[in-house]
C-alpha cells in the first residue's frame, strides 16, 4: 500500500513538473515570428480633423492614477460612454460623439483606457487582469456625481466593445442602462471571428497558451509579458497610438466567455456592423446575439471595420436607437 501510495505521488509530481515546464517553454519560447508589415485594414477614413477634439481630462481611478477621459457635452439626459479599440484611444471619436452631443441625443464621455493615450503611466500594461473594469466602474460613479438620473448606454468599437461585453457579464454590469456594440470582438473562437486577413495583429499564440496555463494554476507572476503586437501604416501614426499588449491587458480587453457574458445582458442592446468587414464575418452577429440575448442587430453595406465608427451610415442607426430608449433609467 505504501509504494502503491509513493507511486501515486511520484507520478503526480512528474506531471506537475511536465505542465510546468511546458508552460515555462511556451511562455519564453512561444513568440510568434514577426511577419511581413502589412495590414488587413483599411485606414484611409481614418485621417480625422481633430480641430473638434475636446481637451483631454482627468479622473482619478481608485489606486490613485490619473486617467484621460473626453467629455462631449450635450442638454440631453442620456450619456454614451465610447470605448476605444485596439491600439488607438479616444482620439478617433469625434465625427461620431459630436454628432450624438450636438443631436441633442446624449452627452459622451470618451475615456483613454489604462495604457492607453497620449502619456499612459504604462503603455500597453495594466496592473491586474479586470482593472479596465475597476476604472469604467469609477469613470461612471464620476459621471453619476452631476448626472444622477439620465440613462447610461456603454459603447464601444471593436476591443472596446469587447470590454462593454465583458463590464456587462461582471459585478458592475447593471450599471449600464443599455448597451452599443459597433463592431465588437467577441473572443478568439466566437463564430464572428475571420481568418485574419494581411496583418493587422500577430498574436503570440504559444506565449499566451503557456501564460493561461500559469494562470490556471494561479501563477500571475508573468503576466506583464508582451503577447500581442498591431501594425498601423505610418499615415495613421502620431506617436499616441500603442502598439502591443501584455497578457494582462490583453485579457482584460474582451470577454471573459462571450456566451455568458452576452447572456448576461438583459438590457437594451444595439450592433451595428459593416457589410464589408475585415475581421468579422457580419453576416454572422445575428445568429450569434439572438442565442445568447435579445438585441437590435444592424449590418451596414459597404462599410469597413473602421469606417463603423466615421462614415455617417452609422449615425442615423444610432440616432433612432437612442431616442428609441425614452429618458428614464430602466434598470
């Protein structure tokens, strides 16, 4: 009985060892060669007069750092929040937040997301899995200061709607009075995600197999490495953009599981998505949002990945859905 016991724990620590160690491998030796630059986005709508960019503000998250937010004011009860994707900031929301403020339909608030903008602390890091959270949870009891009453709607585009996915599925998601969704990456496996055309992000797949691993087995130690990369044509470059993510903040930038979270929303819900989308099939997001929530889902013809958020296709869309939702606080 006693060896029949050693032999359990030995062979019980050589397969500790062996996850481990492969997890260590791939995490050090996992790194995707870099591939030829080209993208597989179009960025040509992308060049923005940013004559009409609100000075950037600051609000205090609860560890104490200061983060950038823009406000589009407006008469309106209703507020927007706009989440920015990946590698850019709020920087490319002003032809659709000033259309919404000066509707009269909403004020918005445009936050640069931790590790993000002009002059993050950390650029392209976070300080734990679930802080992007933490400070969207604080933006809004700011905003709620001076706007008790007005309905809430968090929006966001591409990643940035991935995080409103994922704000919806945790403890801070009833704070939201309505969800929009331009765009939204769902998850790595989710029926909406295209093979990816050029290169618009490499992704360290064995890094980040080795760090879940870790992660798993509750070792977090590692979680500052880099595990994805993006690549902008120098047109669409002004040295505030950022161009690779830790495993932390890359986790923390979609959702946990789509299919939960997006259950999870019981709220108003409107997608909106080009016809002529590079990284999601469009085709695809009714099917996938009528299985797991009830929402309006819109498909625009002819319209790109980035243009969902510049080109005016997209705003009188928005504008019937807003004024749709009436001016008292449901949830």
């Amino acid at each position: 009985m006693e060896k029949m016991l050693l032999d359990f724990v030995i062979s019980m620590l050589v397969m500790v060892l062996g996850y481990f160690s492969f997890a260590i491998l791939l995490v050090f030796f996992g790194m995707s060669k870099k591939p030829v630059p080209t993208h597989g986005l179009e960025f040509k709508n992308m060049i923005i007069d940013y004559r009409t960019l609100p000075a950037l503000k600051t609000f205090t998250a609860r560890d104490g750092q200061k983060l950038g937010y823009r406000h589009y004011p407006s008469s309106a009860e209703k507020i927007v929040i706009l989440l920015h994707g990946s590698g850019w900031h709020s920087q490319y929301f002003p032809p659709l937040a000033n259309f919404i403020s000066t509707e009269g339909l909403a004020q918005v608030f445009t936050p640069d997301l931790r590790g993000h903008g002009p002059s993050p602390a950390r650029r392209g890091d976070v300080d734990y899995i679930g802080q992007m959270e933490d400070d969207l949870a604080d933006l809004i009891a700011l905003i709620r200061k001076d706007n008790p009453n007005g309905p809430l709607i968090l929006g966001g585009h591409s990643s940035g709607g991935g995080l409103a996915v994922r704000f919806a599925g945790g403890e801070y998601g009833r704070q939201a009075d309505a969800y929009l969704l331009l765009a939204p990456y769902l998850q790595y496996n989710a029926p909406t995600i295209r093979p990816a055309p050029g290169v618009w992000a490499w992704p360290h797949i064995g890094r980040i197999i080795g760090l879940t691993m870790l992660n798993k087995a509750g070792i977090p130690w590692l979680n500052g490495l880099k595990v994805i990369e993006f690549n902008m044509p120098p047109a669409a470059k002004n040295g505030t953009e950022t161009l690779a993510y830790s495993y932390r903040l890359n986790v923390s930038y979609g959702p946990r599981d789509y299919q939960k979270d997006l259950a999870a929303i019981t709220q108003p819900l409107l997608v909106v998505v080009g016809s002529e989308d590079e990284v999601f099939y469009a085709d695809q997001f009714k099917l996938v949002i009528s299985r797991y929530t009830k929402g309006v889902v819109k498909v625009l013809e002819g319209v790109n990945h980035l243009d969902i958020v510049v080109r005016p296709e997209v705003r009188p869309v928005i504008k019937e859905w807003l004024l749709g939702l009436g001016n008292t606080r449901k949830v």
